[in-house]
C-alpha cells in the first residue's frame, strides 16, 4: 500500500459525497470566470484616469520629460554656480 494509494482512496470517499462535488465544481466554476472576466471587471469597477493622470501618462505629451529636464539643467547651473 504506497501513499499514493491511499490518498486515492481517501479522496475517492469524499468525493462521493454530493455536497462535497458542487462546492468543488461551484468554486472552480467561480474562480476560471473570474479570471477570465477581470479585465472587463477591472474597466468596469475602477473607471479611467483623471484628467491630470492621462495628462501625465500621456506618450504623446511630453511635458513631464520636459519639466524633469528643465530641472536637472536648473540643478547643474545652480552646482556651477557654487
């Protein structure tokens, strides 16, 4: 009698049981719709950005590159300065 038989056995008894079976195949049923709907969930319970986020998100806009590097330009005259 290995391990494997055993085990095989114990699960063949509880999976007999009714209950046991639908809360088995409910959950998996759940859990794979899920999965599969999360992206339309996810659009749907947490809508777009704001304005300023896609502003600030936006690869066609470049003005927070533009800001950053005025600013390190800024940073460095000040450190010449010193």
């Amino acid at each position: 009698m290995s391990l494997l038989d055993s085990l095989r056995r114990r699960a063949t008894k509880i999976w007999a049981i009714p209950i046991v079976r639908q809360v088995a195949i409910t959950t998996g049923i759940i859990i794979g719709c899920s999965i599969y709907y999360y992206p339309i969930m996810k659009v749907h319970f947490f809508p777009d950005r704001t304005p300023e986020e896609k502003a600030l998100f936006d690869k066609n806009n470049l003005y927070p590159i533009k800001v950053r590097k005025q600013r390190e330009l800024e940073a460095q005259q000040q450190a010449a300065k010193s």
